[in-house]
C-alpha cells in the first residue's frame, strides 16, 4: 500500500513548521546572544547562505529525480552507505524532537500547570500523535496548510502590537561587536535553518517534482522573515532576554499586548497556535523516519511504522 503525495503548499509548510517548532522554545535567545545588535544584519547574510545551501541542494537532486537521500546513498554506495546514512538522519530527527518535546512541555508545566507532572503533559501529545497516526499520510500536512499560516500572521500581529514598545536604538551599534563577530563566527546561527535537512527527503513526496526549486526557495524565504520578525521582537523590546534564562522567549512578548479593557492577556491564543503547530512537527517527524525506515527494511506501507517512532518519542522524552 502507498501514500498521498504532497503538493507545493503541503510541502512549503512542511518546511516552516519545523523552522517553527525549533524557534518556539529558545532559538532566538541564542541568536541573540551571540551576534546582539547585529542579529538581523547576520540572519539577512545566514538567510542567503541558507537559500544558496536550498539551491544546491536543488542541484544536487536534479542529477537524481525523484530520489531522495536514501536512495542516492545507495546508489552510490550500495546498502552499506544506505544504512548508514538512514541511520544518522532517524538518529538525528528522534532525539531533536524528543529533546524539543520535553522543553516544549517543561514550558508548558512552568507557565500554566505548575502542579501537575510532566509526564501527562507529554502524554497528551502522545494521544495527539496518536490520532494523527490513524488518519492518511498526508493528514497533519494538510493541517498544517491552516494552522502555519495563522502562525505567520499572528507574529506579524505580535510585532504591530508591541511596536509602542520598542527601543529602535537597539539596533546599535549596527555590527554589533564588529564584523568578524556578525560575519565570521555569525555564520553559526545558520543552525537556525537546519530544517532545510527535509528538504532531500521531499521529491519522491511531491505531486510535481518539478516544483521542487520552487519549494526549496520559497519554503527557505518565509522562514528567513519568520525568524528576522521574531528576533526583532526580542531585541526591540527584552534586551535583558540576551543574557536570561527565560523560557519561551516570544511568551514575554505577548503578555504586553492590550488593546482597551476588553482584549487582554491574549497569550493563551498564541500559546494554542504554537501547541498545535509543535503537533504538527511531531507528525511530520514519525512520517519522516518512517519512510526512512521503510526504505532501509523495503517494508511497503511505512503506515505500519508510524507507532514505533511515537512511542520511540515519547520514551526518549521521558527520560531527556
């Protein structure tokens, strides 16, 4: 039995909801603190770097069509190097996401359930991921297609809500500790695109490969303003978050939203949108590495190993 294929949209947010999920927790805190007032200077020239990385990628994959990086190992190296590289990659995505989800839920038990054991609030993910795994391949994608826009969008409100707030001299000075630092050891802040690595599991996932340029490019571009809107949220307005602890950074900002008596403590809303759209990593993560796994295994319906991975996930998390 097979699956759906993607189409360009399905695929475009895809893409920007692990951009999303990774900037959730602490992602621009770190940025922040390592290039300061030269933090968007560094992500315009890291998001040109990504971009170029997309393209080459676009390249590489234009010599093997329809193939992903599984099967271009194995082609080049056989089995050996099929294995290997499915190996590292399942590694890789399982203990990123299982490390995200127990902060993701930390957070959570810190902000709202202060009491309560955060062993049942990664469970309630578990049972979202569940319910996912019942639907079609291409369920939480197509989610995804709502949901990840309204989180674009309700940034781009974050920022037009606090811009009372804000202290543009920031900015200064504009290279912040010089140029070595904001060019040089800068260029590791291009960490934060590291969900651009889907993008050589996505041909055989497409409806039209041929859109796959298209993908790459866009897919790179909405996360490259996504991530310059939330860093300039942060740096206009919590200089202190530089050298903090604070969890979920953005949270801060929110709590300063007030429109009159009758719209305040709009948090929760933000809050909600990033619960789901963390879900929706979580499914696109078990549907990634269970394609991984059935290609290395030759199983036919990677369905089947959808509940191996979430539970995979849930355990590592629990003992993170």
């Amino acid at each position: 039995m097979g699956y759906s294929k993607l189409n360009t949209i399905e695929a475009i947010m895809a893409i920007f909801t692990i951009i999303v999920a990774h900037t959730i927790l602490s992602l621009q805190r770190n940025i922040l603190a390592l290039t300061k007032s030269a933090t968007i200077i560094n992500l315009i020239y890291v998001s040109l770097i990504a971009i170029l990385i997309a393209y080459f990628i676009f390249k590489l994959l234009t010599k093997f069509p329809g193939l992903d990086l599984i099967d271009i190992s194995e082609f080049l190296g056989g089995k050996l190097l099929k294995n290997i590289i499915g190996f590292i990659f399942i590694s890789f995505f399982t203990i990123t996401c299982s490390l995200l989800l127990r902060s993701f839920c930390e957070s959570l038990k810190v902000i709202y359930f202060p009491l309560t054991d955060v062993t049942y609030i990664i469970l309630i993910f578990l049972v979202a991921l569940a319910l996912s795994n019942r639907l079609n391949f291409t369920a939480p994608f197509k989610a995804n297609t709502l949901i990840m826009p309204i989180v674009f969008v309700s940034i781009i409100f974050l920022m037009i809500s606090n811009i009372n707030n804000f202290t543009p001299e920031r900015i200064f000075p504009i290279f912040g500790d010089g140029i070595k630092q904001t060019f040089g050891i800068g260029i590791v802040n291009l960490y934060s695109f590291s969900g651009i690595v889907y993008l050589y599991f996505l041909p055989p996932l497409l409806k039209e490969p041929k859109d796959f340029k298209k993908i790459s490019l866009i897919s790179i571009s909405i996360c490259a303003i996504y991530l310059t809107l939330c860093v300039a949220i942060l740096l206009f307005m919590f200089s202190f978050l530089i050298n903090t602890n604070e969890i979920l950074p953005l949270y801060n900002a929110t709590r300063y939203i007030s429109f009159g008596n009758f719209f305040q403590r709009l948090e929760s809303i933000f809050l909600l949108l990033w619960i789901l759209a963390f879900a929706g990593y979580l499914s696109i993560i078990v549907r990634t590495n269970s394609l991984i796994l059935k290609k290395l295994l030759n199983i036919e319906n990677p369905e089947l190993l959808n509940d191996i991975f979430r539970n995979s996930n849930i355990s590592n998390s629990f003992t993170a």
